[in-house]
C-alpha cells in the first residue's frame, strides 16, 4: 500500500545525526524549544462516543415491518449504535513534543486526534489547547469535479487562509505537488497520486500551531515521497507540538521523542519511543 | 439536545479536582487553567461567531460557487444547464396549469403570474432542503477542518442565490415577452430578493440543526414542503381564490412567508396582476403591507434561525 510505501520511505531517510530526544514519561522538550516544558495540550480524561446510523442489526435485516415493531415496542432508533471510541484517556503534550500515538486498528488514534483538533465533541471530560491545534488534511473540503486550480483555492479558504496568502502560496502549491500543467483539469482526472499529491500540497501550505498528521496523507512516487517527508520534518520544526499516527513503528521511532499507546480507547503505555515500542512489540 | 454538553463537561471537570493527573499535584483543569491553555470545544459568544463567520465569508463564497460550478460538471452542456434548467421548469408548470388545466379568467398573464410563482418559491424551497443536508451531509468536512459551521448552510443558501440571479434573468425575459412592460418597480426586484433571502438564510440554518440531530427530516422534508407549495400561492391568486372567505383567512394565506415574497415580486414585476386585482375587486393585501410582512418574516427568520444553529455550534459533527 501507498501509506505502507510512505512510512517505509520517511524511515530510510532516518537523519542519524538528528536524534531525537529522549525526555521522561512525563514530556519534557528539548532544551532548544523557545518554551521548553510549557504544556500545550492537555487532555482531561477525554471520553468520545460515536454515533453510527444504518448499522442494523442481523435480526433487524431491515424491513419496514420489524422497523415499525421496533417502534411501537418503543426500543429506540434500530439503526443508531454508539460506538464508545475514547474511554478515560488522560495526557498532557508540552511544547517541543512530537508524539507519535499507536495502536491497533480501530483502537482509537484517529478519533483522538480529532478530538484534539476540536473537531469532534468529548461525550465526558475535556481537552485544553493553546490556541488551535489542526489536522493536516483538507481532502473533504475538496470537489473532484473541479480543475485543479479552483480546489487550490477553495481548499486554502476552507483551512481558514485569506485571499492574500492564496495568492502568495498559489504557485508554491502547484510547484511543490509537481502537478504541472494538469493544474487546469478536473481533479477526477487525476492519477491516484496526482490527487494525493495536491492534496498533500494544500494541506501543508498552512503553518500549524499545534499540529495532527494522520498516516493516510500522503502518497506518491519515489521524488515526491522524498518532498513530503522534509515538509513534514518542516512543520514539526515550525509547529510547537506534533501528533502523529502512524502504523510504521521506524516512522515513530524516528520522528518522535514521546509514544502513547492506545489499545482499545484507553491508554495502555505512554513514555519514550524505546520503552513503549519494546512493549508494543512484544 | 437539553443542556449544552460544555457545561456538562465543565462541572465534572471541576468535581475531579485533585484526580489522577499524570503529574498527581494539581487537577488537570487546574494545570490547563494555570497556562492559559482553553477548552478545544467550546461555543464562541455570539459576537466572536458572526466575526468567524465574516472572517471566512471567501470560504462561503467559493464553495458556493464550486458546488455551482461541479453540479452541471458531468454533463455535455455544463453550466447552460444554469439556464436551461428554469426554462425547462417553467415550460413544464406552463405545460402543465397553462395549457392542459387551462388559463384563467381573472388573471391576464397567468403564464408570467406562474412562472414568477414558481421561481420565487423554488428558491426557498432548494434553500431549505440545501440547508437541511448541509450538516449531516457534511460529516467529513465538520470532522477534518475547524471553521464555524453556520459557513455550511449560510453557502448552501448563496449557491442557491446564485441560480436565482440566472432564473430571474429568464423570468425577464418571459415577462417582457408575455407583454409586461418596464416599470420603476422593478428597481425594487433587489429588496425583495434580499429579504427573501434573509429569510432563506434563516430558515436554512433553523434545519439544518435540524437536520443534523433528527435524521429523518431528510425524508420528511420534501412532503412539508410541497404542502408548503400548494398553501402559499403558486398556482392561483390567494386574493380571487379567497373572494368569499373570511377576512381572518384571507390575512392567514397572505401572511405566510413564501406567499408574502411571491406576492411581491408579482407586484414588482408583473403590471397586469395589481390590474387585476383592482379590476375584480379581490380584497388583498397592499404593496407596503406586503414589505412590512417581508421584513417581518426576514427579521425573525434571521434571527430566530441564527441563535437556534449557533445554540449547537460545538455538538455538530458527533452523529
């Protein structure tokens, strides 16, 4: 797979002089960071419950019928399930912090990310941030229908971007997705990883405060999985605190000073890469 | 949908002072509060809201635009369908009340009186069921970029804005061509289509809250809404066909909201229709009675709209 390729790919580019720092359990940053130790994120026992429609049970298999049964027996809306994705998860993030989250499929990464980007209601606790964390990606925002250009700056606003700095990040955006002329037709038009790369090239055209990078962003070929390695190496310089969910453990390994495991909606080990990955391992 | 769940969360978060933090010493709360840091979700005031709200009015512009523009993308004449698709309509409701069922007796230019109908109708009508899906059919977008939600259906009610301007050029023509002429009135078409969509603005935003926690108004929608259309007018005139009935009724029909901008814009733009009336002698209500509505509907559409979305602002995207 793609993301598989892209892990594998930033892993290789391993910088060994870079090496990350590897502070206590409880998240100290480097000694360079401009506000060493200052928390940026905390989450307060963060509980986050899906609501999941069209999910109809076997016995259900349907019909109108055992719908209205259903209703009249008053058990509720057949469809709805709730999913209870985040239980009781407790952490403070400070600044200098790239931390990587793990854990299995459906263990809860993806929802916690968003919940500290604000984008999704905790059900019981809170999340505290200092100014507004983002998650890199703009694909929703985007119309496939649309020539490249237009989804340019339609993605750009919907990220919050003002006409001006479309304007002054216009053609960095084109360039640096390597599109080309393509750029005038229509995204449906697109390779898989023509689209990935332009996407991958609005999305990171923003400066981030507190950043999220969930590991289905971005794909390509060999030159432009290089490209989008160093932005991101980028924006955790520029950003303050980094999320980042990957399924490759090099990736976290090497780009992380802090790792939260997540197994199940609750943390099940947070500390530095080493420990946590040893264990994750084993 | 009782109690905002920040407060909620709020109170609990102030229960567990002294809980199990990571650092054991202080609450979370209390960590979080010493470094300035602010709760992810929590609702603007409603000052802070409309700012967002302006600050992203380029966002709301384009993307009213591009969903525009990518409606027609896939078919062989692209955006003359912008065109073609209020000819078409019109032609089928001429079709359709003109010719089969026959023109009437008390109405001069019943195609231009219908046409006019239709088109100011529609436009409330695709505003409402835009709005009510500019929610829930946005889950993606709510859950991956932050940005105030009223953008969503505030741009569903723009976009539809901007199929209007193309129909009421159509209608212009049909009307100059039906024999209506010119008059002063129509330098008014931009007041009633302001506070028509002042009222679409609001009405949209009331379901799409609406939308987004009970979904099944999505299926209920469209039935409310052709009720909607046989009340309020379309095909006949309110004021002949209410000739013989009490006053109170006459007023009722009058004053709901699609009726109060149909009516007027049939006064603004349609010269024969007023003649009508006069000729007939329907009791009706008058042009200024008639702005007076719209600007009432206009207001409390707004505003009742605005506050009951922005009510719910941090609990859209959960389901």
């Amino acid at each position: 797979m793609a993301v598989a390729e892209l892990t594998k790919e930033l892993s290789q580019m391993a910088h060994p002089h870079e090496q990350a720092p590897q502070p206590d359990a409880a998240g100290a940053a480097p000694a360079d960071a401009p506000e060493p130790g200052a928390p940026t994120v905390i989450v307060d026992d963060l509980h986050i419950v899906y609501r999941v429609y069209g999910a109809a049970s076997a016995a259900e298999k349907g019909n109108a019928a055992n719908a209205l049964m259903r209703i009249v027996r008053r058990q509720g809306r057949p469809q709805m399930k709730e999913v209870h994705a985040v239980k009781g998860v407790s952490f403070v993030a400070r600044h200098g912090d790239a931390i990587g989250i793990i854990g299995r499929n459906g263990s809860g990464k993806s929802t916690l990310l968003r919940a500290i980007a604000g984008l999704l209601p905790p059900h019981k606790g809170s999340v505290y941030t200092n100014g507004q964390p983002s998650l890199l990606g703009v694909n929703a925002a985007l119309m496939k229908e649309l020539t490249g250009e237009r989804n340019i700056v339609l993605g750009c606003y919907a990220m919050g971007m003002s006409p001006t700095q479309v304007k002054e990040r216009y053609d960095e955006i084109v360039e640096f997705s390597g599109i080309g002329e393509f750029v005038q037709f229509p995204m449906s038009t697109y390779s898989s990883g023509m689209g990935a790369r332009l996407r991958f090239a609005i999305a990171s055209a923003k400066v981030h405060n507190v950043l999220l990078i969930d590991e289905a962003l971005a794909t390509g070929d060999r030159d432009f999985k290089r490209k989008s390695q160093e932005r991101i190496h980028q924006m955790r310089d520029e950003a303050g605190t980094v999320f980042l969910v990957a399924h490759n453990l090099d990736v976290i390994e090497e780009t992380c000073n802090r790792v939260i495991w997540l197994h199940k909606g609750q943390i099940k080990m947070d500390g530095d890469p080493q420990t946590v990955l040893a264990a994750y391992n084993s | 949908m009782s109690q905002p769940e920040s407060a909620v969360a709020d109170s609990r978060a102030g229960d567990r002072a002294g809980g199990s933090s990571p650092s054991g010493k202080e609450s979370l709360s209390a960590l979080a509060e010493r470094h300035g840091l602010r709760r992810a979700i929590a609702r603007p005031s409603l000052p802070v809201y409309v700012r967002q709200l302006w600050d992203r009015r380029h966002f709301v512009l384009t993307y009213a635009t591009s969903r525009n523009v990518s409606k027609y993308s896939d078919s062989a004449l692209g955006q003359l369908w912008q065109v073609l698709t209020p000819l078409l309509n019109a032609g089928v409701y001429y079709l359709m009340f003109g010719v089969i069922m026959g023109q009437r007796k008390d109405l001069t230019n019943y195609t231009a009186f219908l046409i006019t109908g239709v088109f100011v109708y529609g436009y409330t009508q695709r505003s409402v069921t835009g709005g009510a899906k500019s929610i829930s059919g946005n889950l993606s977008l709510i859950r991956a970029l932050h940005f105030p939600r009223a953008a969503l259906p505030l741009a569903y009610t723009i976009q539809e804005f901007q199929q209007l301007a193309i129909s009421m050029g159509v209608l212009f023509v049909i009307v100059l061509v039906t024999g209506e002429s010119l008059t002063w009135l129509w330098l008014l078409i931009p007041f009633a289509l302001l506070l028509q969509t002042i009222f679409n603005v609001g009405l949209s935003l009331l379901l799409a809250r609406v939308g987004a926690f009970v979904r099944d108004m999505n299926q209920l929608l469209p039935f409310i809404l052709r009720t909607w259309l046989y009340t309020s007018g379309v095909f006949y005139s309110i004021p002949a066909r209410m000739k013989d009935q009490p006053e109170w009724a006459r007023f009722l029909l009058e004053f709901n909201p699609p009726s109060v901008f149909i009516d007027l814009m049939r006064h603004l733009v349609l010269n024969s229709y007023p003649k009508d009336l006069a000729a007939h002698q329907f009791p009706h209500s008058t042009l200024p009675q008639l702005w007076l509505y719209a600007g009432f509907w206009a207001a409390v559409a707004l505003i009742g709209g605005f506050w009951y979305f922005w009510r719910a602002e941090e609990r859209y995207g959960r389901g």
